[in-house]
C-alpha cells in the first residue's frame, strides 16, 4: 500500500487543494501562472477544468503530480492526497505516488511515448516500477491493461511501435500506461484534442468504463465545454491563474455567472453550433448566393459550379500505396471528385484514416496521386513547369495540424514568419519585419513573441504562428489541416473569424480539413463527408447539418460532444 492511502483520513476528499499559487522562474523575473486556486474531488468523482491557454489549467495539474516544467514551484498552499500532504513532498515519495495513485493521460500521445520503444515494454515499464508486476507475469499485465484500453489484439499491438500506431491507438495505449496500476485519481490532460469526434467519443467512453470499475476519480483538463458539460459532474473555469467560477456542470453551463465563463461558451462552437449563433453562419449571404438552386440538394453541393467558378478542381482523384508484404495495396484515396468555389470554403470531414489529409496533401504537392486530375486555375498542376510551380506555392499555403513538428525548433518566431517572405524576397527588410508584427496581430499574439522560439511557446500559440506563417504571402487558397484543434475556443474564435474576415476582403478560398463538426458547421460553405477514401455524401453545410443523408455522416453528427445539452447563450 501506498504511503497516501496508509495515511487516508476518514470522510476526507480524495484529492484537495487549497490556496494553491505556483510561480516560474524566468530571465524576465518570476511569474506567477497560478494564484490561490481551490478544488476537491471526490472518490469516483470526474472534475474538469476549463480555460483558454495558458489559463493555468495544466499547470495545476502538474504541480499536483509534481511535474512542473523546469523552473516551476509550489510557492503557496496545500495539495493533500487521501488526507496526506504532498505539495513539498520529497520526489522519491512523489515517484511511488505518480502512476500507483495518481495517473495521467497527457495531452500529445507523439511526444510522450517513447519512439523507439515497443509499447508493451513502455507500459511494462510503470507495472515494474511499481512491484505491480514480475518479470514472470509482466507480458501477462501488459496485454490485460491493453485489453482494458480497447486495443484490439493486444498480443501483436504490444510488440509495435507507436509510429505503427493511428492516433487513437496512441492515445488508448497513454490511458493503458496511466491506469495500469490503478490509481485512485487520473489525470487526464486534452486526452482527445486532436482526435475526430467518433475516436473522441471511444477514447472518452473507455476512459469512462475504466475508471468506473476501478473506481477511480477523473480531473478532466480540457478547453472543450461540451465535452466537459458531458463528461463532468463539476466544472472548474480557470483564467489567467485563478479559479473564477465553479459548481455543477450543467449548471455552469446553462446558467454561467462570470463574465469570462459567459465568454467561453458563448464563443464554442462545439456547444453552441448553429443554435446560438446562427449569424455567424452567414446565412442570409448564402441563401442569396444559392436562391437560384433551391430545392435540389445536389444543385448546392461542391462540384456543380461552372470550371470558371471554381478555383481547384478534382477529378476521380485515386491515392495508392503498395503495402509491403502484402498482395494488395492500400487505397487512401479512391476516386474522389470534388471542386472548390472561388472564395468559399470546402470543408472535409471523417474519422482518422478516411483520406481527408492525403487528399489535401495531393492539392498541396507534396504527394502524387496515382491516378485522377487536381486543377488550378483550370490548369493540370501535374503539368505545371518548374516557374508556374513556385508561383502555385505562392498561392496555395497550407496550415498542418501539428504546429510543432511544422515550426522549425532552432529559428525564432520573426524568422519563422518571416521565412516565406525572405524565400520568395517580398519587399525590403523593413516591409518584412512590418508584416510580421502586422501578422502577430492579426493572431492575437503580442510582439514579445517575436523573439521567442517555439519550445516557449504553447501548443496554442504555437499554431498562430503556423497561421500566421500561411497567411504572410496574401495567397488565393489556404489548405486548413486542423488548424485550430490545438486552440482553446476563445482563441478559436478569434482564428475563425480572422479567416472568415480575410475570406470576405481578399477573396481567399479554404479547403478545411477537421474532425471538429461544430467548427465545420460554423465556417465551412460546403461539407465533403469522407469514409474509407471515399466521398460519402456531398452538400451545403446547412444540408448536412439540418438534413444528413448518409448513415456515416449521421454518426459523425451524433458524436458531437455536449450535442444534447441546453447551453445558454
């Protein structure tokens, strides 16, 4: 038994903080990211905090399992496990606590599992090192804490790598590592930020299933406030350090008393979509746009304007890869055909693996397809020569979904943004460094950014810089890969509706990839429904949405977190 639950007081909550302040240490003086915060969590009990970035959410997390980044310490207050102080305790007691009493699921499955070990051997690792498991039986453990995880055949799983692993399995072998041995509390950390609503919806309900039976007390760590409204008994809002509101979830939800609170919701689109803000759909701009198709659902999908209408076009586009060892190939993509209206927005949606973002990596160039046409401009850009080329990447930025492997580590965020400019020499020295702090703010990050580098960045802030990087060469079409599944909603919003603004005044056109529907709903003019490579259906956002026809796509729809809940507006 551990220390903790040896020294368990009766009656007592299992996990409390009080007062909790925790500064960092910086060459700019301390600062201090969190003041004063008050939590308790009942056993069995699931707790959530929600914020935008660097609200100070994680950061209580952290300093709780005492994993602060370097620099960080408790300076105030109390964080009292099953009764028994552990805010100062010493990091040899805190080893025995991390995992056997407290376990997390952390945000970024790619940075927090080992690479170049075999997942069975990372999660064999915390059953060794805690007694749970012997050399004997460890291979035993391992496959039953996969199995509980919902990994199908753990046995193979096991001996692959995370590389060989999709998103959702990665994330499903860091809950496999953070309830191996039990815990009583697990933190769980964004566990499904970047994953599509239906793998969302699996990961949360495992999560869900395992702590039930075990027992096991949730803080939930999220920016998603549906996904907190559906999965919470109570709701911590956090902002700029401090705790500002807290209670029941649905009644934080439905009736938010804080003026920041009553910012969060209504700015999220996955809770309010369409119901609370229907202006922000531009409705009235669309139904003018389409009046002359009304009554044809297939008159409003993409694809049916004229080739003078539209900027890119697909025609039976086909992705393949040969699989080694295997007789049949892979098809990633399998005759799609689609096409993007001069300044509107195509949105592509699906789960994991549906061939969404090897289709936009295809218009992008950066892969061939096996088969089909990509036109721009009504040009085959397989033809393109080597000087059309160079000023077709002008044109056609993309924004990646992982802003940190897409941000080059060792250059500061001026030369980051600046890259694009520099490369393709737009204007003098002076003109560059001005576009790059008009940039900042168009994003909403202040100019002490400019020489940061993005390791001091959050994942948040990371991806402005991605967005601001696409937009530095004013291009005609930005390919969005999850752009804003990084961000929390309120600087969502912001992303959304600069997009939308500079959509509106130069005329840009987007093709959309994300698995957020809500989002999709909010800015997208028209949906592609992808599965399995294929193109499913096809339609305005407002007929998917109101009207979906396909079995998949009504899934997809009712997988969206918080989807039945009466948030106020």
């Amino acid at each position: 038994m551990s220390a903790a639950k040896e020294n368990q007081v009766p009656n007592a909550p299992l996990l409390s903080v009080e007062g909790l302040a925790v500064d960092f240490a910086t060459m700019d003086g301390v600062v201090h990211a969190v003041e004063g915060v008050d939590l308790e969590i009942a056993p069995g009990q699931t707790v959530a905090i929600v914020g935008e970035s660097g609200s100070g959410k994680s950061t209580t997390a952290m300093a709780i399992i005492g994993l602060l980044a370097g620099g960080g310490r408790v300076a105030a207050g109390s964080i009292r496990l099953d009764g028994r102080e552990i805010a100062h305790a010493p990091e040899n007691e805190l080893r025995m606590i991390r995992g056997r009493d407290i376990g997390l699921v952390p945000q970024d499955p790619m940075s927090n599992l080992n690479p170049v070990a075999k997942i069975g051997t990372q999660v064999a690792e915390t059953l060794l090192a805690h007694g749970l498991a012997t050399r004997q039986n460890v291979q035993q453990k391992v496959v039953e804490a996969l199995t509980a995880a919902g990994l199908p055949d753990p046995e193979r799983r096991a001996k692959q790598y995370p590389h060989e692993f999709s998103g959702g399995m990665r994330q499903r072998a860091l809950i496999a590592i953070g309830l191996a041995c039990k815990p009583r509390l697990l933190i769980a950390d964004e566990p499904t930020s970047a994953l599509d609503v239906t793998v969302q919806q699996t990961i949360l309900d495992q999560i869900g299933e395992m702590t039930r039976e075990l027992g096991t007390a949730v803080l939930l760590i999220t920016h998603d406030l549906g996904l907190a409204a559906e999965r919470a008994e109570r709701v911590i809002v956090m902002h700029r350090g401090k705790v500002v509101e807290q209670g029941p979830a649905k009644q934080i939800l439905e009736d938010p008393q804080h003026p920041y609170t009553q910012s969060l919701v209504q700015a999220a689109p996955s809770v309010a979509a369409a119901r609370l803000r229907p202006e922000a759909f531009r409705v009235e701009d669309r139904q003018a746009a389409s009046s002359d198709a009304e009554g044809s659902a297939d008159a409003e999908a993409p694809g049916t304007a004229t080739a003078a209408d539209n900027i890119v076009e697909f025609e039976h586009l086909t992705k393949v890869y040969p699989v080694r060892g295997q007789k049949e190939d892979f098809v990633a993509v399998n005759d799609v055909s689609l096409a993007i209206p001069r300044g509107e927005t195509v949105a592509i949606v699906g789960e994991s693996g549906s061939g969404k973002t090897t289709t936009a990596r295809m218009l992008l160039k950066i892969i061939e397809p096996t088969s089909g046409l990509i036109r721009y401009e009504g040009k085959d850009v397989a033809s393109l020569t080597k000087a059309e080329t160079r000023d077709f990447r002008q044109k056609v930025q993309p924004i990646f979904q992982d802003p940190y492997s897409s941000l080059n580590p060792m250059f500061t965020i001026e030369r980051l943004i600046a890259e694009p400019l520099d490369f393709y020499k737009r204007g003098s020295g002076a003109d560059r460094r001005k576009r790059v702090r008009q940039l900042l703010d168009d994003v909403a990050l202040p100019q002490s950014m400019l020489r940061r580098y993005p390791s001091e960045l959050s994942g948040g802030q990371r991806q402005r810089v991605a967005i601001a990087r696409a937009l530095a060469l004013s291009p005609e079409l930005i390919v969005c890969d999850e752009p804003v599944s990084a961000l929390d909603v309120l600087v969502q919003d912001q992303i959304l509706n600069l997009l939308g603004d500079l959509q509106r005044e130069y005329g840009l056109s987007y093709l959309f990839i994300s698995h957020d529907l809500a989002v999709v709903r909010l800015i997208s003019d028209y949906v592609c429904v992808m599965k399995d490579g294929s193109l499913v259906e096809a339609a305005s956002s407002e007929e998917i949405f109101t009207n979906p026809r396909d079995p998949y796509t009504r899934r997809l729809l009712a997988s969206i977190p918080g989807n039945e809940l009466n948030i106020a507006s």
